[in-house]
C-alpha cells in the first residue's frame, strides 16, 4: 500500500536559522495492504512528517513516496492518491467543516462528485461503522473531544479509501477518547481491511498492531513486531521513550529477581504471567 525509497524531506531555512532543517532522512519502510501499523518517536523525530508525504501534503526533497504504486511527485495522480489514503490529524476541530454532523461526513463524497443517493448511503455507512449513528443531525462543536474525531475518521471512510493515516489523532484527547478512536481503528482494520498507519506517542496504543516502526532524527531505529520492539526497554528508553506500562511492571519485577516474561503486553497477559510465576 505505501513504500517510501531513501525518502527524504528538507523544511526550508528560515530567518531564525539559515540552514534547512533535515526531518526525514533517507528513510525505505513498505507498509503492507491491510496492516496495522503504529509509528513511534519523540517530537522533532520525523514521525508526522513522514506521515504528511503519504498523500501529498509534503512532496519529497529526495527519493520517492508510492501509494498503491502511483508516485506522489507526479500532479497528475495526486487526487486518485489522495482517494485512496485518507488523513485524520491532531485537532478534529481542524477538519470539521460543516454545521451538521451528517453535512461534515458527507463533504469528502460531494467534492468528489458522488451521486447523492450514493453519498446518503455512504454517510450512513460511515457513521455506523465509527458508531456515531445516532449524531447525524447534531451540532459537531457540541461534542466530546472523541466523538469529533470520530466524526473527522468517518468524513474520511466516507470517500472509501483503502488506506487511513491517523497523524497523532489522539494526542489531544482523554484516556476515553484515546480508546474510542482506538476501537474504531482497528475494527475497520480488522472487519474491512482498511491498512492503518498510526503516528502516535502513547506506546500502549501499539499493542493491538501488527508492526511497530520508531523513528529518531529522521530515521528509522526499530522495526518489528509490538513485542519485537517493546521487550528492548534500554534502547527504547536511550531513545528518550518509554514501554508500556504492562511491560514496565515485568521489568521491574524481574529486575527485582522474579522470572517473568517481558514481552505480554495487554493487561490480562501481563496478569496472566505474574501468576504462572508466582504459583510456581
């Protein structure tokens, strides 16, 4: 669905500082159709910025970004690209253009000259599969933080693409929130093979993907699997980054001697363990 080759992207130099400001630098990842992908690193890191050359939003200072094979740097591709990968960034208020709830979803059909009765049903559709049915016809600024964003996430399943980026989507939200937006994530992952790349810095929202990417300056530092990555707590905390907090407590705990497991990451696993040690 999405490969980047030796991709890199300069910001332009600035008043304050006379030199380009390197954020991605010679970065090759090939994301998978259907995957569940989470993307880590501190801020300044490059995570959001690589997430912006996905569709086009930032073009390339070096190498190349394919979405499902097409180019981005190629203008004449950029609107089936940008069809077929949607973004959800940090502040829904952001992404929220309409009145109505209904009126927000059905934005992205309308300027892609669907017809209406198709809009109507993909509207509904779209709503149904965030659980937000029963808003079609409320006000968007009256309500919670995750349900805006959940309201900005079926704008973008309402176009129908195969791809969703979610660009630190749950940063500003509530723990609730967090699990709202989660939740729907990965049952549209999961029920209609929608690939998801998540740009993130909550490890424990990592814990249900199928691959963990870390970036530091501009690079990638880490690939594999949530356990893959999640049981090297000394890299990752040289990295300035944390684990998630069910792997945290089985690292203390074996520090402290007790022949545990680090490497369960859901709280019932990490349960689990402690009692497969203790009952020995």
């Amino acid at each position: 669905m999405i490969e980047t080759k030796d991709l890199v992207f300069s910001y332009p130099a600035t008043e304050d500082d006379g030199a380009p400001t390197l954020a991605v630098n010679g970065v090759s990842l090939t994301l998978e159709t259907g995957s569940f992908v989470v993307v880590l690193g501190h801020n300044g890191s490059g995570k959001s910025t690589l997430a912006k050359t996905f569709n086009g939003i930032l073009l390339p200072s070096g190498g190349q970004v394919l979405i499902d094979g097409m180019d981005t740097q190629d203008p004449a591709l950029l609107l089936a690209i940008r069809q077929r990968l949607g973004m959800v960034f940090q502040n829904p208020d952001n992404q929220i253009t309409a009145n109505v709830v209904e009126e927000d979803v059905a934005f992205g059909p309308e300027n892609m000259g669907v017809e209406s009765a198709d809009i109507r049903q993909r509207v509904d559709d779209a709503l149904a599969a965030v659980g937000m049915s029963d808003f079609v016809r409320h006000a968007p600024h009256l309500l919670s933080g995750g349900q805006k964003q959940r309201i900005a996430i079926a704008g973008v399943i309402a176009m129908e693409p195969a791809c969703i980026v979610l660009d630190e989507a749950t940063a500003m939200l509530d723990p609730i929130g967090r699990r709202e937006v989660l939740e729907v994530v990965e049952r549209l992952n999961r029920e209609k093979n929608i690939t998801v790349v998540l740009i993130t810095h909550h490890m424990n929202e990592a814990e249900h993907a199928d691959r963990v990417v870390v970036m530091n300056h501009g690079q990638v530092v880490m690939d594999g699997t949530p356990k893959t990555v999640f049981t090297q707590v000394g890299k990752l905390r040289k990295l300035g980054l944390t684990v998630p907090d069910t792997v945290d407590v089985l690292y203390r705990l074996q520090a402290q001697g007790l022949d545990v497991a680090i490497d369960q990451l859901s709280v019932e696993d990490c349960a689990d363990e402690i009692l497969r040690v203790l009952r020995k």
